[in-house]
C-alpha cells in the first residue's frame, strides 16, 4: 500500500510536470507545429520511460543499458522543467517590454532556440559529470595532532544498477593508488537487495591503506537488510563504527576516529545515533574525527570532536537541486568551520542516486591531509 501511495503521488508530479512544459515551453515555440508535435510524443515517451524505472528499481537483473534509458527520463524532465520555468518568466516579460513588432520577434526566436540548446547542452553535460569521480584535495589543521594522517573519504556510492562490479573495480584501483593511511566510507554504500549488491561489495576487500578501512551505514541501508549489509561488510575486513570508536595511529601520536548511525535510525526506532556512546572510549588527549553520514548531525556534536566527515547531500547533484537540500541540510558540500571547535567536511558522493547525472556537483573521492 505504501508503494501505492508513492508511486501515484510521483507520477502525477512527473505528470504535472510534463503539461506545464507542453503548455508553457512547447506550445510557445516559434517552430513548425509538426516539431512541436514531436516534442510532446518525446516527452510522453519519457514519462512512459519514468514509470519504467520504478519498476527497474526493483529488478537489479535488468541489463545495464536498459537500467541506463529508464534512469535518465527523471533527470531530463528536471531540467526541462527548470528551462521551461526560466522560458516563461522571459517570455512573460518579452510580452511586455515595449518592443517594436520586429525586435519583439527578434527576442522571442532568441529567446526559443537559446532554451531548446540548453536544454540538449545541459542534459549532455550533466551525464557527462556523472561519469567523472574527481579527486577533491583538502587539508584540514587538527589541534593536538602530533603527526600527519593521510585520509581517503568514499560517500554515497549506492552500488546498485549502473554502479555495479566493473565501477568498484575502477574506483579501487583510483584509491589504492592514492595510498591513505585510512579509508573511511561514510554511508549509502548498498542501494539494493544484498545478493545484487555483493559482486561489487567484494571488490572494496581490495582496497588497502594503512590502518584500514572504515564504514558506517546511511539512510540507504535501512532500507536493504541492515543487520545482513552490516554483518556482510564486517567480513570484507571492513571495520563498522556503530556508535563507537577506533584509535588511528600510534600511541598518543595519533587520533580517535569514531562513527554513529544515521539519524534515519529516529525514524526506524532502531540503529540510532547515540553521540555520547560513540566517544565514551575516545582518548581525551588526541583529536577526534566522527564519521556521522548526514550535515545535520552535526547540531548533536559536542565540543569533543575536532573534524566531523559527512555526505549525503551528493552536492545537490543536479545543480537546482541545491536550493531544496539547503532546505534540510546545514552544510551542502566542502569544508566548513561549524564552530570553534568543530569543522566539517562534506563529500558530493562517488556515485550518484536516481539519474545518472549531475550537474554542478561531480562526483568525488576525498583525500584529506590532517595535520
């Protein structure tokens, strides 16, 4: 019932959608009536595509070039949807600006084609972007820190449909060449049921760094068997922070790293975030990073913890997008000083969620320097 549910509120959105873009984008066109006809039969094809992808969503066996037609409709329809609105405030306006017949013609083809190539430009941009893991480098002063770590931050990977096997394989063999010290992945690493998801979760059992590699769940995972992800990734020789922590480096030399559940757990009643818990064990004397998968935790940090790591905000990844995240999230993407004590990163994520596309928002693998 609750899929139900869903499913019809998300397509009469998508719906929605469409007509505004045929009323107030597409009827407005200065082209012939047959290729605005075309336009409309592609955006109805689209939507047919849309409804395709939520059943895809639930059929991990589908081959990965059909997984790859029905995941891009939401994102193309996204992006005409915002040309459209930006179409229509200017085709508004056009209207009425005091313009000669001539000049206002002028305008308003300029105004048609300029929008239909943002809209081709932007779409092929933004499945461009996602293709691309850039290497963000950030170094961060930590008090009390007696030696340099070297930390590699994986986020919302979200193994499942087109991140499969061969994409894990290549993302190792980017962070092994990095060479950290610690790797620490913070959530929505599983985005579908176990079995699909373990030929690609085999492939992070290479992965190698100095003192290992660390993890804790998202959002994601509640979703997916949490004690099966839980327990399969304990024997990757992964190491899970479940409300706890870890001493990284030598005695007195190095620095606690510690891990929380998400505050998904809040909604679930269960694996919730217990902050105290996790830095019960903490050396006093030695910096503290915690691995918390979203910002907004950070409203939980106590003064104890010098660098929290987050994702889950994947940047906004398609670039309005950002705008609605803000809403929920404190931080977005990057570092940021929260307070005098505290600073936190933010990872865009390595992967993507829903479309294969982002814009404004690559995705990214982290390599942080503390010092």
């Amino acid at each position: 019932m609750r899929f139900i549910i869903f499913a019809t509120v998300f397509l009469s959105v998508f719906a929605l959608l469409n007509y505004y873009i045929s009323k107030r984008f597409i009827d407005h066109l200065h082209i012939k009536q047959k290729y605005k006809k075309y336009m409309k039969i592609f955006l109805w094809i689209n939507f047919v595509g849309i409804i395709g992808y939520m059943f895809a969503r639930y059929n991990p066996a589908m081959p990965n070039w059909l997984f790859f037609l029905l995941s891009l409709p939401i994102g193309i329809v996204f992006l005409i949807f915002c040309t459209a609105l930006l179409y229509d405030i200017s085709h508004t306006f056009i209207k009425k600006v005091p313009l000669s017949d001539k000049r206002r013609e002028f305008f308003k083809k300029s105004l048609d084609y300029s929008s239909i190539a943002i809209v081709l430009g932007l779409s092929g941009r933004s499945i461009y972007e996602a293709r691309t893991i850039e290497l963000e480098k950030v170094d961060v002063k930590l008090k009390g820190l007696k030696n340099s770590y070297s930390i590699v931050q994986l986020s919302d990977i979200h193994i499942g449909g087109l991140i499969d096997k061969e994409f894990i394989q290549k993302l190792v063999t980017k962070v092994n060449l990095l060479k950290p010290d610690i790797v620490v992945i913070t959530g929505d690493m599983v985005d579908v049921a176990l079995p699909y998801a373990r030929p690609a979760l085999n492939e992070l059992k290479k992965l190698q760094s100095t003192y290992g590699t660390y993890f804790i769940i998202g959002n994601h995972e509640y979703f997916h068997g949490l004690e099966n992800i839980i327990a399969e990734v304990k024997n990757l020789d992964i190491t899970v922070l479940e409300n706890d922590s870890v001493y990284i480096g030598d005695d007195k030399d190095g620095f606690n790293l510690a891990g929380v559940y998400d505050v998904m757990g809040y909604r679930t009643g269960h694996h919730k975030p217990d902050i105290k818990k996790a830095l019960k064990d903490i050396d006093k004397n030695s910096p503290t990073v915690l691995l918390a998968h979203q910002p907004r935790f950070i409203d939980e940090v106590t003064s104890e913890v010098d660098l929290v790591l987050s994702g889950h905000t994947h940047g906004g990844q398609i670039y309005p997008f950002r705008a609605l995240v803000k809403l929920v999230q404190p931080y977005l993407a990057g570092l940021y000083t929260h307070n005098e004590n505290t600073q936190i990163y933010v990872n865009k994520g390595t992967g993507f969620w829903g479309p294969p596309m982002r814009l404004g928002a690559s995705s990214e693998i982290t390599y942080i320097k503390i010092s």
